[in-house]
C-alpha cells in the first residue's frame, strides 16, 4: 500500500528532476527571445517609411537613384513625322 507522502514525493523528485528543470529554462529563454524579437520589430516599422512616402522626390529636387536617366527615342523605327 502506498502512501499519501509517496505522492508528494514522487512531485516533488519530478519538479526538481533533470527534465523538468531544463524545460522549465527552455520555456523561460524562449519567452524572452520571442519578447525581444516583437521589440526589435516594432522598432523596425518605426523606421521603415510609408509606401507614400518612399515615393516623394528627394529634398533636393534631383531623383532618388542616380542611374536614373530619362528614356530616350527610338531611333531604329522611323518616327510620324519621317514618313511623310
């Protein structure tokens, strides 16, 4: 017959044993990682610019990237006006 204290016991072995001291730290490092990892994502979107934003010219007036040229025509095909 076993007895009311042979419960106990076997709880508390359980809660001190190897495995569950070491899920219990797994649990815990995890919480924080995933604490620290929202935190670093909220900062992130601070910093990002709207989608509108992205599209204003610079202050300066020049355009963004500088390899940016305006298109130039097609020489290849005669134009409307070489036609005639």
């Amino acid at each position: 017959m076993q007895s009311l204290t042979d419960t106990e016991k076997r709880l508390t072995i359980h809660l001190e044993g190897k495995l569950h001291t070491g899920y219990a730290l797994i649990r815990k490092s995890l919480a924080e990682i995933k604490q620290r990892r929202e935190e670093y994502r909220r900062a992130k979107e601070k910093e990002v610019p709207k989608p509108q934003d992205a599209a204003k010219p610079a202050p300066s007036g020049k355009p963004e990237d500088p390899s940016a040229k305006p298109k130039e025509e097609d020489k290849s095909r005669p134009s409307e006006t070489d036609k005639k």
